[in-house]
C-alpha cells in the first residue's frame, strides 16, 4: 500500500463523527477511488510518486473533503458543532466572571468606597513579614484538608458555603470535561483532559492569589479536575450509546 495514500485517508475519516462501520466504509470507497486514479497516471506515463501526488490533488483537500462527508453523514452536524462552540464560548465567559472578573470588579468597587482596609477574599495580617507570610495564611496545599473541613463543620458553616466549596467545585467543571472531547480532537484522551483541566485549575487558583482575589486551596484543583473526569466519562458513555445505537439502526435497515 502507499503509505501517503493511506495518511491522507487518515486525515479525511479520522475527523469523522461516525461509528467504526461506517468509517471502515468510508476509507474502502476513498481507497478505491485513489488507487483507481493513481493507476490511470501511472498508465499515462507518470512514475509512482507523481501518480500519488497527481491522485490526491485530483481528488481535493482533505479538510474540504472531511467536511462534506460530515454533511452528507450527518446534516445536522454543522449547526450541532456551532451551537456547541457557542454554549463552550458562554461556559467559558461564566466560569471567568465568577472566579476572576467579579471578584475583580468587586475589589475595584469596595476599595473605592471602603479603601484598602480589608479584603473579604484574603487575608492580609496586621504585621506582615511579606510574600511568604502572605501565602501562609491564604494557601492550603495539604489534599482534603479544607474538604474534609466543611464536611464534617456544619456547626461552623452555612449549608450553602459547604455546598459551594465541594459539590460546587465538581459542577463548575464538568462540562469543561464535555466540551474540551466535544470540540477539541487531541482532548480525546483522558490523560489529555485530565492534564488541561489541572493547568487551567491550577492557574485560576495561582490568579486568585495573585490579585488576591481568592485563597489558593489544592482541594479546589483537586474537586475541578474531579469535576472535568466525570464530565469526560459522561461525554465517552453519551457518545459509545450513540455508536451503539447508530450500529443497530444500520443493521436493521440492511436486514
């Protein structure tokens, strides 16, 4: 086989949002068609190189060619891929607004009215000794501790604050472990998802700090990457129903 024949198939179906069936169709026909147009330039007196070169360029740029199989398979996937960038574009916006811009509006406000004279979201000591005491007293970087904390200090805290602070912290994120496979074919992988949802955890909690806007906390990185995981394996059991289902339609029309 000609192995740049073959990577230009790859690129065109591996792409698709189809079931392995189909797919294993796809590249027969696609297969055909190349090694068909190849011999014909191979007849005409080109070498077997140029035929391969002449052949794919005949038959067209994979991505255009990707699309319009996408079309054909599934009518509907264009406005479904949209509204899906759209819904991760909004996600995206609210997850930041309420981690970073609000808080960051909010600081701006209070300090026009009330000046620097206390930060609801760190705490400042009175007689600091500078960046290290600072980081002391606003991070926790022992896993569960403050998880473990809320949960068993309902005496100590309203119901919602611990709501918020556990289940809320695996809520936030689990769609990012939907729309990062959804929209992203190199986040397919769990280990993908899990590295990408821990960097941008890790960095909103680093930005809290920073602009002291927020304590930074392991178990927050640690609840979101949870949150992202669930979200993945939600996203991978949807789309293997999905598969399954398309399989089953497809043998019942052909029986």
């Amino acid at each position: 086989m000609d192995q740049t024949i073959e990577t230009y198939i790859d690129e065109i179906v591996s792409r698709l949002n189809c079931n392995e069936e189909e797919k294993i169709e796809i590249i027969d026909e696609i297969r055909d068609h190349l090694y068909l147009l190849k011999n014909e330039y191979i007849d005409a007196g080109f070498n077997n190189e140029q035929a391969t070169e002449k052949a794919l360029e005949s038959f067209g740029e994979h991505e255009q060619l990707t699309n319009g199989l996408q079309d054909s398979l599934s009518p509907f996937f264009k406005v479904f891929k949209i509204g899906a960038w759209i819904l991760f574009g909004l996600y995206s916006f609210i997850i930041l607004f309420m981690l970073l811009f609000q808080r960051i509006l909010f600081r701006i406000t209070d300090f026009y009215r009330n000046g620097d004279t206390f930060n609801i979201y760190v705490y400042i000591p009175m007689e600091s000794e500078g960046l290290f005491e600072y980081l002391k007293f606003n991070s926790n970087i022992i896993p569960f501790q403050n998880t473990i904390g809320y949960l068993t200090g309902a005496d100590r805290f309203n119901i919602d604050i611990i709501i918020s602070n556990t289940l809320g912290n695996i809520l936030i994120f689990l769609p990012l472990g939907i729309f990062l496979p959804l929209l992203f074919k190199k986040y397919s992988k769990f280990t993908k998802v899990l590295i990408a949802s821990t960097i941008i955890s890790f960095s909103i909690e680093v930005l809290q700090i920073t602009l002291q806007i927020g304590q930074f906390d392991i178990d927050d990185i640690i609840l979101n990457v949870v949150g992202s995981i669930i979200g993945f394996f939600f996203f991978k059991m949807l789309k293997h129903i999905n598969t399954l289902s398309k399989g089953g339609l497809s043998r019942r029309t052909i029986g």
